[in-house]
C-alpha cells in the first residue's frame, strides 16, 4: 500500500480534480480519498505576533534570584586613527 498525501483546490464549480501519478500502468487499484478542508489563519493577528494569552502564562514565570555572571576582561585593540 501507498500513501499519497495533496493539497488541492476546489474551483467555484465545486469540483475537486486530481491527477496522481503513481509509477504504475495497466493494473487495477482501490483507491480511498478523505476530503478534510485545511485550516484557514486567522486574520485577527499577525502571524508573526505572539499567541493569546502568552504574557498571562509567562508573566511571573521566573523563579530565584536574576544574577548576572561576571562578563570578563574586553580584549585591548588598537586606537582608532
């Protein structure tokens, strides 16, 4: 068995057309189509912004204390002429 997985448009008529190339020729073949409409993006928000409700479930989120390690000596460079 063989799983081929599309994604299609219907047109205004209605009509789902598929063409699938298989890789065979002259047998018979038992073929099961479920037609499940995909899920359209919301327009309330961007797609980029961050989801409903994450400030709720973050906010506060961190537990102990915020300490910052020591950051080192910066290197020596040479003076801008």
């Amino acid at each position: 068995m063989q799983s081929v997985k599309l994604h299609s448009h219907v047109g205004r008529d209605g009509i789902l057309k598929l063409e699938v190339p298989v890789g065979m020729s002259e047998v018979d073949l038992e073929v099961v189509v479920i037609v499940q409409p995909l899920a359209q993006a919301s327009t309330d928000r961007p797609v980029a912004s961050w989801p409903p409700g994450f400030f709720k479930r973050v906010a506060g989120g961190w537990r102990g204390e915020l300490v910052r390690e020591p950051q080192g000596e910066y290197e020596a460079r040479k003076p801008l002429e």
